[in-house]
C-alpha cells in the first residue's frame, strides 16, 4: 500500500471535457502566440488582448457543455478512499478538479476565476470577465487586475509545498501532460530520485526516453477508473504490465 501520492495533471485530462489542450493538433498554441498571451511582456504591451483570450476561456467554462469527466472523478474517489497523503497538483488553469469534488489541490499555474493586483499580489475573486473596470481594492490609487495566471517567466504557484510532498512520496502519478514545460516536467525525475514509482497515463504513446517507470496509454476518463481501484485495491503499480524499461517500450493494459 502507498504511503504518499503526488498527481500531476495537465490539459489532456481536461480534453475530453470539451477544452483543447496547448500543443496537440488544434491546441491553443496553434491558434495563438504564447509570447503574445501568455508572457508579462504580452500582457504588458497589450492587456485588452490579454484580457480577451482569458475572458473566452471563461466564457468556455461557462458553458453548461463543459463538465468534469471520468478522469476528474476518479481522482476524487482515490481522494476520498485512499488512507495515505495525497496531493493533485494540476497545470490547468479551468475549475474541473474542483467541480468534480477535489480538494487536496494545488494550481500551480493559477486560476482562470481569480485575478491579482499587480502591486499587492493580493488575489480577488473574479466575479465576470477581466476588463479595465475590475480594480483593486488593497492599494491606492486602485489597480487593474491581471489573472491570476502564471505566465513564462514567472514563477509557479506552491513549489515549496510541492517539493517537500514529491521529495517523501512513493508514487508520482502525471496524467495528460507533455511535460515540455518546466518545472513541472521535472517533478518525475525527483520522485524517480527520491525512489517513488512513477507513471504517467496519456493518450500518446510512451517517449522513447520517457522518464517515467510505467506507462499507460489512452484516455484519462478510460483508463484513470481502472488505475484509481488498482491503486485502493493496496496493489502496487509495478504489478501492472506497462514498464518502460530500457528504452523498450511496454505497452501493458491495467
Ligand atoms: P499540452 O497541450 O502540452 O499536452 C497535453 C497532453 O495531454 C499531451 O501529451 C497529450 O498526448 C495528452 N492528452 C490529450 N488528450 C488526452 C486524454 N484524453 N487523456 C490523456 N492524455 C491526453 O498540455 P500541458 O502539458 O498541460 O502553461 O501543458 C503544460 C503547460 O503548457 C500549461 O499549463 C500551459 C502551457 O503553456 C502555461 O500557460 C504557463
């Protein structure tokens, strides 16, 4: 039985709810600059932009379309049902995980529904959409709130926190992530350091050089069910056929 789990998500978790992800076909990145929308810089240079591309991505979460899937919900069942810590750090900025019951949560890139003074850091509650009516109240004369989002060149949320529960954890599982963005595409090599299994469910095929022990493919709301009751059942992950061993690459089914 684990003692300590660490859950990365990252946008594929959140796909088959209805939001694209950034880098697969059709990704956000593909329609939009990350220097643009996504950068102090581009925020500076040009904030109603800014504003417009987070206010669409709240529109989207408005949408009654829009709901947390399978995935999400498994991570809650293990949640609730696992006896150990556990800590979900997500890369996503949407409020799935929460409206499907997680709370041992960590949004190390931000929250779409939360903006922050510039000055401050204070966070607020966003209660619409951005624009330049939404100022502060912490700071005189009152201050146009950005989102709560953490763009390239800032720092993540939480790292401390994150760090200690991944330096003492013994399994570290990421779902839905490229892990092309940093530092959350190290976090598996300091759980592989500090002898934690890792495993990584994704709808991709495992890397060649994947960093992970064990690899699941396909879809988190298909496969994150079968994984969560494997896991309550005291069973370890290693038992699963799905190794990623020497660059041959395992392809197991739970
Ligand atoms: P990416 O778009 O880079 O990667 C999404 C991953 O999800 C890919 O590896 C897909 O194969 C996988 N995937 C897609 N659909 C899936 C499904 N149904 N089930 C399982 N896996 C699936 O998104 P992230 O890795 O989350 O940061 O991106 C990391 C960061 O880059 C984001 O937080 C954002 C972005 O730039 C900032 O904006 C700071």
């Amino acid at each position: 039985m684990y003692q300590q789990i660490v859950i990365l998500t990252g946008a594929g978790i959140s796909a088959e709810s209805g939001i694209n992800t950034f880098r697969d076909q059709d990704g956000l990145w593909e329609e939009h600059k990350i220097e643009d929308v996504a950068t102090p810089e581009g925020y500076a240079r040009n904030p109603v932009m800014v504003e417009a591309f987070y206010n669409a991505r709240i529109a989207q979460l408005h949408d009654g379309k829009v709901t947390p899937n399978k995935g999400h919900h498994a991570l809650v069942k293990l949640e609730q049902e696992f006896n150990g810590e556990l800590l979900i750090v997500t890369q996503n900025i949407d409020d799935l995980h929460e409206r499907a019951g997680s709370r041992r949560l960590l949004h190390m890139h931000g929250e779409l529904f939360k903006s922050r003074c510039p000055q401050s850091q204070q966070t607020f509650m966003l209660q619409d959409t951005f624009g330049p009516e939404h100022t502060c109240t912490c700071c005189i004369p009152a201050q146009r709130l950005r989102p709560h989002v953490v763009w390239f060149g800032e720092i993540p949320i939480g790292l401390d926190r994150i760090q200690d529960a991944l330096d003492s954890c013994d399994l570290f599982i990421a779902i839905g992530t490229s892990g092309t963005v940093y530092p959350a595409a190290g976090f598996v090599d300091t759980a592989n350091y500090h002898g934690a299994q890792t495993i990584e469910v994704n709808l991709a095929e495992a890397d060649r050089h994947s960093k992970f022990q064990y690899h699941v493919q396909g879809k988190a709301s298909q496969r994150l069910p079968d994984l969560v009751n494997h896991i309550l059942q005291g069973r370890k992950v290693s038992d699963l056929s799905c190794a990623v061993t020497d660059n041959l690459i395992g392809k197991g089914d739970i």
